[in-house]
C-alpha cells in the first residue's frame, strides 16, 4: 500500500473506490506473492549479514526511523486532528466496559505482542553479554512495546476521531480501507500516507527478522550448518508455506475446515493454541528445572529470584490456561 500511496493512487478517492482497490490487490494472487517474496528476500539479506552486520545494524537504523515517523503523526495528529477525544478514548477509564472477558483478551494481546512462546526472547537473550542485566532487559522491552503501542495510537485515532463522517472500521479495515479514504481528504494527506505505511512496513520488516532469525539459530545448531544454509532453508519454507495463505484471499477464498480458510485457520492456531501451548510448557519447564540451575544475581536479588519463580510455577500457567479455556469458547 506505500507503493500506491508514494504513486498517489490512493489520493482523491471515494470510499468505494478505495475499497475496490484494496479488493482488487488481493484478487491479485501474482502481485501478493511477488510482494511476499521481495519481503523474505530482503529479511534472508539481513540475517544473512550475521548478528551484528545485519540484525543489530538494520534494528539500530529502523527503530530510530520509526519513532521519527511516529513524532511527526503525533505532532500532525494533534494540530489537525481531534486529539483530546483520542487521549479521552486511550486513557480515560470505563469500568463498566471491564469484564473477565476484557482480561483475557488484554492477556492473550500482551501474550502475542509480546512474541512470548516463539523463541525469539531465548534467541536474543542467548545473545545478551554476559554483564547485561535479564530484569532491565525485560523492563525495556515490555516498557517499550506498550510505549510504541501508545504513541500509535495517538498518532492515528485523533485522525479517524476528527474524521467520523467516515465509517470507522477495525484490524485490517481501519488500515487499508478507512485511513486512505482520511487521507485523501485531509491536508497534506498524501505525505502523511506514505509516511504512516512505511511506519507500518518497517514495523513488520523489523518483526519478519526477529521471528525468522530462532527458526536459522535452530537450523544451524540442529543440523551442524552455516547461516547461509540455515537462511537459504527457513526462508524458502517459509515462501511456500505463505503462497496458501496468499491464495486464502482469491482462489481458495471459499475452502473451509472448521469454519476458517486456510488463513484464518494458520492465524487461529497460533495466535490461540500454538502460543499458549508453548508458553505453558516453557513456563513450567522454566519453574521447574531450568528455576533451579539459575544462580540470584542473575535477576538481581533473592526476592526478585524467588518471586519470578513463583510466577513461573503458579501465575503463569494459570494464566495462560485461562488463555485456552478463552479460545475454546470462541472457537
């Protein structure tokens, strides 16, 4: 979609148009494949520069990126958009709107976006110099995920808010259908479109490469190989295993297997099942062996030790299983 914004086609369309533009792009089995293989290719370049040369050098150059193109949204955002209801709407409690329901969701989000269950804190953490601190490492992350998460949301609600002539729709919705048709009528639209869908590209590049990168560490250790070898691998597996999702969109947009195309179904599991399954094994084999081989300063003190450990063997996997028992009623 930044291709079409940077190309302005986006620019001065109607609501249906827009819509229909968007359609005819996932009709398009050709064009998303193509997409699709560009963005693992340029992923398989970085990891293939190695730890330093390709990871650390592409996260230090897009995460700065990222918040420059965030703190121009935001300053946009609060000039011409309706940023008190914005704020309103992301801070302003409403109790009467909390259930148990609100806490499931709320945890199984935290669970996901924090990519918890998929190897990449182990990787990465297996990575941290031996001086580095695990209890600080854990407090950046979760602070600054939350704290990317905020600012985004001040940056792209004050102007859906200020626009609510505009049907507001959610998730994929309200990114390809109803902020073009915002932009298109706002002032300098057509720069604050290109700028929102790169953000929204280099937030899921930055991502493809921390979630490939467990599955190459694994190739090469599991099967005594370079990272070339391990690269070239996961990242094939990975273009053929995406082509039926690609295709859940057009061609075989009709197949079903327990109410979900293949899509919905990959999306599903993993999000539902594959996650809270690992998480709770991980959880408990942490508690219950790892715990034990983990010397106190490791997590600074005694009580933090003990406390995490606790966690490990009785909150988390509580949690966790009330993640389950959410999805097997939705499913």
């Amino acid at each position: 979609m930044d291709i079409y914004s940077i190309r302005g086609s986006l620019y001065h369309l109607s609501a249906q148009q827009v819509s229909n533009s968007f359609q005819q792009l996932i009709n398009n089995p050709i064009k998303m494949i193509v997409a699709q293989a560009i963005v693992i290719l340029l992923v398989m370049i970085t990891l293939l520069q190695g730890l330093r040369k390709g990871i650390e050098r592409a996260v230090n150059f897009m995460c700065p990126l990222m918040l420059i193109i965030l703190a121009i949204m935001i300053f946009y955002a609060y000039r011409l958009g309706n940023f008190s209801q914005a704020v309103n709407f992301l801070f302003a409690p409403h109790f009467a709107d909390i259930s148990a329901d609100s806490f499931l969701v709320a945890l199984g989000h935290a669970f996901f976006s924090l990519s918890l269950a998929v190897g990449t804190m182990m990787i990465y953490g297996a990575y941290l110099p031996k001086n580095a601190s695990i209890l600080k490492a854990g407090f950046i992350i979760a602070i600054a995920d939350t704290g990317f998460a905020l600012l985004s949301g001040l940056a792209i609600f004050p102007i859906v808010f200020a626009y609510s002539e505009v049907h507001i729709s959610a998730g994929s919705g309200l990114v390809f259908k109803t902020l073009p048709i915002i932009f298109a009528g706002m002032p300098y639209g057509y720069i604050l479109s290109i700028l929102f869908f790169l953000l929204l590209f280099v937030a899921s590049f930055t991502s493809a490469i921390a979630l490939m990168e467990p599955s190459v560490a694994w190739v090469m250790r599991i099967c005594d190989r370079s990272r070339k070898f391990a690269t070239i691998t996961t990242g094939s597996a990975i273009f053929i295993v995406g082509i039926p999702t690609v295709l859940s969109f057009n061609y075989w947009k009709n197949w079903r297997l327990f109410k979900y195309n293949f899509f919905e179904l990959i999306d599903y599991a993993t999000a539902n099942v594959l996650l809270p399954f690992v998480g709770l094994g991980l959880a408990i084999f942490s508690g219950y062996v790892i715990f034990k081989l983990i010397p106190e300063n490791e997590l600074y003190n005694k009580k933090i030790t003990k406390l995490w450990g606790w966690s490990l063997k009785t909150l988390t996997p509580f949690a966790v299983l009330l993640i389950f028992y959410q999805a097997i009623l939705g499913f």
